[in-house]
C-alpha cells in the first residue's frame, strides 16, 4: 500500500511517518506534499493507495485539491484540527477523519481500516 503524507506542517507529518513505521512497516510512504499544488502533483505522478490529507493549506484547501482531480482513485484520510470541515469530507467519500491532536490508536484504527478497503 502507498501512501501521501499532505500537510503544511512538517511536525504532523513526521509524526504521521512516525506512526506508520512504528505500527505498519510495510506501508510505503510514497511522497509528501505541504501544498495543494505540490500535493496534485504528487497524486498524478505516484498514484498513491490512500491519503492522509490535511484541510487547511497556504494555497487552498483539500476540497480545492480534490475538485482538480478528474478521478479519485484513491482512499483519503482526512487529519485536521478543524471539526467544522467534516461534512464536506463526507462528501468526498471520507474513509476516516481525525481530528488533531489524535490518539495513535485513532490514526491505527484509521490506517487499519484503508488496509480493509484495499483487500
């Protein structure tokens, strides 16, 4: 399974490469992305398996991200410290959506749930 880490925060997203090697070592962090831009080109390019995409970007939003695509073919994990975004990620098929500061067994279960999707 491939995964891209997207999140402005360089903080959040170690602790999410922390997470998946401490719990998941077979996972393959395939690239990461602190801006929409450099998120919609690293989905092009490695056509990940599963998303771990924060909301709030310097250069937009997920939602923006997620509207240039003309397919998503992928499962996305929304990681984020806003509660205000959940529904709009509902309709963009969420699998999971955590709210910063999260649990490690909240990112597991997570994680867990996209390898079930995957099977």
């Amino acid at each position: 399974m491939k995964i891209l880490i997207v999140d402005d925060e360089l903080s959040a997203r170690e602790q999410s490469k922390r997470l998946l090697a401490e719990f998941f070592p077979e996972i393959n962090v395939c690239a990461e992305a602190d801006s929409v831009s450099m998120a919609h080109e690293a989905i092009l390019l490695h056509q990940p398996d599963v998303v771990l995409l924060d909301v709030d970007m310097p250069d937009g939003t997920a939602f923006d991200l997620l509207k240039r695509l003309p397919k998503i073919n992928f499962n996305i994990i929304f990681i984020t410290a806003y509660e205000k975004y959940a529904l709009q990620a509902i309709k963009f098929s969420a699998l999971d959506y955590l709210l910063k500061p999260y649990s490690s067994g909240e990112f597991v279960e997570a994680i867990r749930k996209a390898q079930r999707k995957e099977e």
